[in-house]
C-alpha cells in the first residue's frame, strides 16, 4: 500500500489515539486542573457511570472560562462542553480528521463499541505527518452524513482516482481505496436508516445483524461503478418470531438498496441484494443453505457460491461472517467434489489469447458496440480471481482479496515462486489497463466498462498482457489436472 493512500484504510484505533484522562461529574475544578497538570494532557473527559462521555474540559476551556472567572471548588459539570461529540474506534481516521477540522475540534474522546470512552484523538498529532495535499483529498471525500453528502463522495471518487493514476499509484492500492470509500458509504447508509426507521417508529433492529457485501466489493477490488451485491448475516431467533423479525428487515434492505442506488452504487442486476430472502438469513439458516449447496452443486448453485464466498463485513460485528467463513472454507475445502464442480462451472471462463499468442477480440454478434474490443474482465482478471479462490478454498485460506490468496498460497508452498510473481505482476498489469480505461472512457463521456481496444495499447503493454494470460492460462492447465485428473 503507498503512503498516499495508507491514510484512507486507517480506522481512528489506529491512529496516535493517547490514553483518556477522565473525571466524574462530581469532580471539583482544582482536581481537574491538577490532574492535568500533572499528566500534561491537553483535555479531560467527563465520564459517567458507564464509561461513556459525558463532556470534555481543554486547555482552552480552562483558560478561558475558568481563571479568574470561577471558584476551584465548583463542579466540573458548570465548565465542560456537553453535549459531547465523540468518534467511534471503528471510524475511519480520515473521516475523523475532516469531522474535527469542520466543527474546530482539536481533541475529541474516543468509544469503543459499547460507548465506553477508550482514549482521545488530537487533531494536531493526527495530521501532523499528512501533506496539505492528503489534507485536501480528506475534505474532498468526507461530506455531511447525508444522501447528498454521500452521492458527492461517490462522484469525488474519479477525479481522486485519475489523480492518483497519474502520479503512478499502483492500480491494486487505488482500487481498495475506492472500495473501502464504498464500503464505507454502506455504513453511512445504513446508520441513516436505522436512525430514520427509530424516527418512524420501526423501532431498532429486533435482533443483532451484520451487513455484507460481495464480490469485487469483498476482495476490495472494486473497479469505478460497481453495482451492489449485498446481504445481512441475522442473529440467530426462534422460528416463532420470524413474520415479525423479517419485515423489520425488508424495511431497512429497501430503504439500504435504494438509497446506495441514489448515491451511485447501482442496484444488481441479478438481484444480489439484502432486499431478496436468498441474501438475507440468520447465521444457521447461512450455514444450512451452504451446506445444500455444497452436497447437491448445479449450475445455479455454484454460481451463486462464485458470488457469495468473497464477502465481507461492511456494517456490524465482524463475528457472524467470521464463523460463517470459517463454516464455508471448511465444508468446501472437505468435499474434492464440489471443488471439482465448482472448476468444471468456471472452466468456460477462458483468457482472451489465442494461438500463437494472439488476442481473443469480442464478435460483433456479442457486443456490437466493442467489435474488436478486449473484454479483460470476464476474459483476464476473472480466470485469474477465480482460480484463486478455487485454490484458496482446497487450502483453506480464508484470506478473501486475489493478491492476499496468493501471497498465503505462496506462502504454503500452493504457489511457486515463479508462479507468484508472474500471476501477481498479472494482475496488477490487468487491473492497471482497466482502470486507465475506465477513467479515459469517463472523461471522453462513453460508457465505462471493461473493453480495451488492443490498438491502444503500446507495444509493451501489449508483451506484458501476452506474458499475463499466458501465465493465468499455465494455471487453468495446472488446477484442471489436479482438479479433474484430465491432462489433456
């Protein structure tokens, strides 16, 4: 990952978080300003009974509204600010760094989960290593937690990305940024939501439950208009209570779909979707619909497995998708069968080079539009992204982005070294071509896809996308042996 972009997968947690002074709200002035003395910390945190803040004392305050103003024996609750705006450790750092420099904050209390106050995050230390072009590119993807705000982020994200393009990040490291701002716009979306159906008088949720995303969205991989794929993992409840938990759910996976697509994350075309029952389970209902899917593959099955094993927790505890990860790398990695049938459904998916090393163009009986075009998604990165779950899964790797399977495939010996560094430098090659082409064909105004048009590439491009395919082909040949015994 670059340093340009580190910044944007950092979570609050990670950054220079500093221990919490606190004090209880029965504190007198003079003890305050003594404990901070005696730590040197430049504010306090008023904690109630629970841990949770209930209002924040700096320097600023003290020497403002206290010297020579009050008595050292009145009670902190006449000086500290209160309400408290307080940052979650699960937040994203940057988005910590905009909220503080919008509203003037130079130190804000940090909770955990449960709200209990685990630290405070100062603006200064915080951005104290960040360029003023970092700083920009912040308040460029950080808006008002609103639709708007979060459809003005989605549109920030082609200009960052071009941006970037052209100051030769790699193309992996600009892509898990996108999806990492998309994920995180699902977050947004769903806490608007849950807020807004409490509003309504829908209530809270009635059971605990994680939101999930698939896909290019799963393996941070997502490319500039990925459409959703999307599910909820629920809480296990009895089957007595479920037409009155279910409906709670549709309502939120509605109001969820529909406003990711107001935003710019398109509704999926297949239906992929929280709002469709086939996405949205318990935890043991998830297990059993998988273990079905595992004994009886057909067609339909295993293309939903393709679409479902690299998911990913967006929103809620990490807990159920882990068990559930788990759950899937064991029974699949256990049945040589299904992975056998699993490859044979993606054995059609084939790289777009020929005989002789020639490229494989798009007829015009299939896409008019790109007669002569390169599809390098269906026929470059998804041979390659395929394969590596198929091997990731018989190894049990639970790893979930293409370049994390390989390094722990190589890493345990399932990959060489001169397959490692070849299908890796593949990768990179194919995903740096697509999103060139995805931001071009933005700024010309056509439709942004995945077709590339052979000619426009220059010569080395074009060695280099020979000398890919060539190596995912080497693999397809080395999984179809082991995977079906046929060497032929």
């Amino acid at each position: 990952m670059s340093q340009r972009t580190a910044i944007f997968s950092k979570l609050v947690k990670d950054g220079p978080v500093e221990p919490p002074l606190t004090v209880t709200p029965g504190s007198c002035l003079k003890a305050v300003v003594e404990a901070m003395r005696a730590q040197k910390a430049a504010c306090v945190i008023v904690v109630n009974a629970r841990g949770g803040a209930e209002g924040i004392i700096t320097e600023q305050d003290i020497t403002r509204r206290v010297i020579f103003r009050m008595d050292e024996t009145s009670p902190v609750t006449e000086v500290m600010s209160s309400p408290v705006i307080s940052l979650q450790e699960s937040e994203y750092l940057y988005y910590a760094i905009a909220r503080m420099r919008r509203h003037g904050f130079r130190h804000m209390p940090v909770v955990n989960a449960a709200g209990k106050v685990t630290g405070t995050l100062s603006l200064a230390n915080t951005i104290a290593a960040a360029s003023a072009q970092v700083m920009n590119e912040i308040d460029l993807l950080t808006r008002e937690d609103t639709i708007q705000g979060q459809a003005e982020i989605k549109q920030a994200q082609v200009s960052l990305a071009a941006q970037m393009m052209s100051e030769n990040i790699p193309a992996t490291d600009i892509m898990g940024l996108i999806t990492r701002i998309n994920n995180d716009i699902y977050r947004r979306i769903v806490n608007l939501n849950l807020t807004a159906m409490v509003t309504e008088g829908f209530g809270p949720p009635p059971v605990g439950f994680s939101v999930i995303v698939m896909g290019s969205g799963g393996r941070s991989e997502n490319y500039l208009y990925p459409d959703q794929d999307n599910g909820f993992i629920l809480d296990d409840y009895p089957d007595a209570r479920h037409q009155e938990i279910d409906p709670w759910f549709i309502e939120l996976a509605e109001r969820m779909t529909r406003d990711l697509d107001a935003v710019g994350l398109p509704l999926c075309k297949g239906f992929v979707m929280a709002n469709n029952p086939l996405w949205r389970k318990s935890l043991s209902q998830w297990k059993h619909q998988l273990e079905i899917w595992n004994q009886r593959p057909n067609t339909t099955r295993l293309r939903l497995c393709d679409i479902f094993f690299d998911f990913r927790t967006v929103w809620g505890s990490e807990q159920g998708a882990d068990e559930l990860r788990r759950h899937v790398t064991r029974i699949a990695g256990n049945n040589p069968a299904f992975l056998r049938a699993m490859y044979e459904d993606d054995q059609d998916h084939g790289t777009a080079l020929g005989w002789f090393g020639r490229f494989i163009t798009v007829k015009k009986a299939d896409e008019p539009a790109y007669e002569g075009y390169l599809n390098l998604k269906h026929s470059g990165s998804l041979p390659l992204v395929e394969a590596m779950r198929l091997l990731a899964l018989r190894e049990g790797i639970t790893k979930i982005s293409t370049l994390d399977r390989m390094a722990a495939l190589h890493e345990s010996g399932g990959l060489s070294a001169d397959e490692y560094d070849y299908l890796s430098a593949a990768f990179r090659h194919i995903a740096h071509l697509l999103l060139r082409q995805q931001l071009t064909d933005f700024k010309q105004q056509k439709r942004v896809g995945y077709f590339i048009h052979p000619d426009h590439l220059s010569a080395r491009e074009k060695d280099m996308l020979v000398s890919s395919l060539q190596a995912i082909d080497q693999l397809r040949k080395r999984i179809r042996s082991e995977f079906t015994g046929d060497i032929f």
